[in-house]
C-alpha cells in the first residue's frame, strides 16, 4: 500500500511540475482533474504501456533503445485524450540570453511540447523516485 501511494504522489508531483514548467502544458479543471489524470496515468502506465512497448520492440531492438522515449510520449497523447481538462498546445519560447549565448525566439509544435513533457515528467519521476528509494 505504501509503493501505491508513493507512486501515486510522485505521478501527481511529476505531472504538475509539467503543467508549472511548460507553457504548452495546462489543466484547465483544477485539483480534481489533476488526480483524475494522475490516477489515469498510473492505469496507463500499468495497462497501455507494456503494450504500446511491445509493439515497438522490433523499432526499440533496431536502434538499441533510442526510440524509448516515444513509448512515453504515446502514454501522454493518450492521456491527454482520456481526460479532456488537461490540454497540450503549441507555445512560442520567448527567447533567452545569457553571458553572450543567446537563443532566438522558437515556435514550439504541439508534438515537440508532448516530447518535453514526456522527458520533464519523465526526469521528475526518475529524480523522486531516487530521493524517496529506502535504501
């Protein structure tokens, strides 16, 4: 019971850290929909992912794993679609500059903002699965 819940609030905490950090990322029902979408991610997770990596096998064995990534970003596409308050659009990156290195502004697409999310959720879960482990 304990792993469940602490799965459940790393999800929880890993996919608002998406909606705070990314424009593109939004939940436009509050505190419900987010659990609604955390517990509709955990199910996917466990359910729709061994699936969706199943069938990527042959495309994952070929490039020796680096198509993973895609596995993750279906999960989120599907999410999205199952629980309609949480919303993935394109965005514009203002730009940034720093000590002479400047980045231009950039219009980020709908499938690259999925792809962020996918790794920002992917890097929090990692991160507080690391922090939270019991050894």
């Amino acid at each position: 019971m304990k792993s469940l819940l602490r799965s459940f609030i790393i999800s929880l905490a890993s996919l608002q850290s998406a909606i705070l950090l990314i424009p593109g990322v939004s939940n436009n029902g509050g505190t419900k929909s987010l659990v609604l979408a955390t517990l509709v991610l955990g199910l996917m997770n466990r359910l729709i992912r061994p699936l969706i990596s199943l069938l990527l096998l042959p495309v994952n064995l070929i490039t020796m794993g680096a198509f993973r990534w895609i596995v993750n970003v279906m999960v989120l596409f599907l999410l999205t679609l199952a629980v309609s308050q949480i919303k993935i659009t394109s965005f514009t990156f203002p730009g940034y500059t720093f000590r002479g290195f400047v980045m231009p502004e950039l219009e980020v697409t709908k499938f690259w903002t999925l792809v962020v999310a996918s790794l920002t959720i992917s890097l929090t879960s990692s991160f507080l699965i690391w922090v939270s482990s019991e050894e």
